[in-house]
C-alpha cells in the first residue's frame, strides 16, 4: 500500500485489498488507513486483525522504520526489533525488505523467520550507499543463515 498524499480513495484501497493476500504497510499507512476505512482499531495489531477479517487478506505487514515490522498472520504474529544499522543510504531498502519477504514466503520460511531476514535484507541495502548496491554474496550468505 503506497498511501501519498491525497492521491486515492477509499473504493481504490478496498479493491486493492480484496484483491491482496498480502498486504505491507508502514506506520504511517496504518493510522490513515484506520480513519480511511473507519476500522477504529486501538493499536497496529488490531488494525490488522481488522483489515484481515473484512477484506480475507492473509498477512499485514507493517514496517516501523528502526524499530522493525510486524507481520500478523492468520494464525501466528511476528514482531521482529529489526537489525541496527548505519545508514549510508536508505534508498532502496524498503524495497529490498519486501523482495526478501516475497522471497521468504515463497520458501515456506515460518513468520518469524520472514520478519527477521526481510528486516536484515532492509539493513544491508541501508548500510550502503546507492539505491542498488551490489550485495549478491551477502544475499546468498544471509539466505543460507536462514534456511
């Protein structure tokens, strides 16, 4: 979900949710999308109690910038702190932090595990300046610890 600025509407979330078995988020997305849909929800994790009860989404994201994610599935939730880094250039890393969950989901990895090595690819991308560095060993040694 890329909430920005005043450039959607509700009838466009919902579709968009109806059609998504996942759904990421950042903090951010979370409050607009409460008021947006009139979930009323409390807190992050009820927000995505909520969107997965009335939309049939499968798992919610939510990235929390230096503090990590959250993912709630069906079943289980995962609330990973995220991995310290020094930032030379976050461009790119929110997108690297989705590849590696895309890509930990396909595997079969259980949530934790997609939490945790989604938020490490986030860090690495973030460690390092340009928007594509090239980290394809580090990618390949950081997968291997995973699964």
């Amino acid at each position: 979900m890329n909430l920005r600025q005043h450039f959607y509407q509700r009838d466009w979330v919902e579709t968009s949710l109806r059609a998504s078995q996942i759904v990421k988020l950042n903090a951010e997305e979370v409050v607009e999308l409460d008021k947006l849909l009139e979930l009323d929800s409390p807190g992050q994790r009820d927000s995505a109690r909520a969107i997965q009860k009335r939309f049939g989404v499968h798992t919610v994201c939510i990235t929390r910038d230096i503090v990590g994610c959250l993912l709630v599935g069906p079943d289980e939730t995962a609330d990973d702190a995220g991995t310290p880094v020094r930032v030379a250039d976050a461009v790119g890393a929110g997108d690297a932090f989705t590849a590696a969950l895309i890509a930990a989901r396909l595997r079969g990895w259980p949530l934790e595990a997609q939490a945790s090595f989604a938020n490490a690819v986030g860090a690495l991308v973030a460690s390092r300046p340009g928007a594509m560095p090239m980290l394809r060993d580090e990618f390949v040694r950081l997968s291997a610890s995973y699964g």
